[in-house]
C-alpha cells in the first residue's frame, strides 16, 4: 500500500472506520478514501464487511456523456492482516468473481451469472491487472441472498 502524506495526521487511515475504494484509472491501481480524503493506493488489498456501491447519478452521467467518472466502488474495513479471503488457492470455492461496467448493468454482477447482483460481502479482495490483457480482479465471498437484494 503506498500511503500519501504520511507525516500529515489528516491522511492516516483509521483502520476502525469504513473506506471507500475505487479503481483509479490514471494510476492503474486502487483509490483508498477515508473523510473525503485519497488517503492511499494499492495494487492489491482486502476488506471485510463491504457493500458495493453505485452511485445512479453518477452512472447516468457516464451515459449522457460518455465519458468515465468516480461513481462506483466498494465500502468497507480494510483487512490489514489479509486474512478473510484465500484467493489464491485454486481449491477454494468460497470465492466469487465481481465486475461493473456502467453502460451494461446498474449495479456490481457476478461474472458467472451477471443477472445475481452483489449488493454485500463479509470479505472482498480486489487486484489490480498484472499484464496487458489482463482484467482488474474483484474476489468476493457471497452472501446469504437476503443481503443481495436490490432495494427497490
């Protein structure tokens, strides 16, 4: 994690309050926002307790414009200790795969079923796309239906 102003108290993270994280598109990594604040970035990092959020206003305007803007991201806890999600073994089904693209869907998707919207997860791990070609990777943990239920 590469933290900003680390001198300054204002951008230390408060690792007992929620953050939002979002793909930043002109660093090819991870925003980490805490009191309207970019507080770090990272290539790869772990929450718990996330909701995945779009803001509808935001998406709309993507579409009016065609042009991309801040408007989705996942809100949570950060995992400092990377425990809750095993992605990298291959033998673990817990996990899930997550994607959003504004001018498809209204919400996070699975990717394996993309009409199964993800609303909330307990534990979520986001990486950034090693290579060229390669997809940014949303790993999620699925919940009980009822927190998966968009509110109408």
């Amino acid at each position: 994690m590469i933290k900003r102003n680390e001198d300054n108290p204002r951008y230390r993270i408060n690792h007992e309050r929620k953050v939002f994280v979002y793909k930043n598109l002109h660093k090819n990594c991870w925003s980490i926002k805490q009191d309207g604040l970019v507080k770090a970035h990272a290539e790869d990092l772990s929450m718990w307790d996330c909701s995945f959020r779009v803001n509808q206003k935001g998406r709309e305007k993507v579409l009016n414009e065609k042009r991309k803007n801040v408007h989705a991201g996942v809100i949570g806890y950060l995992d400092v200790k990377t425990r809750t999600l095993d992605y990298r073994n291959p033998l673990s089904r817990e996990y899930k795969l997550a994607m959003y693209n504004p001018y498809k869907y209204k919400s996070f998707v699975r990717v394996e079923d993309d009409s199964k919207p993800v609303i909330w997860s307990y534990a979520t791990r986001l990486s950034t796309a090693k290579t060229a070609g390669e997809k940014d990777k949303v790993y999620f943990v699925p919940s009980e239906e009822p927190h998966n239920q968009i509110k109408q």
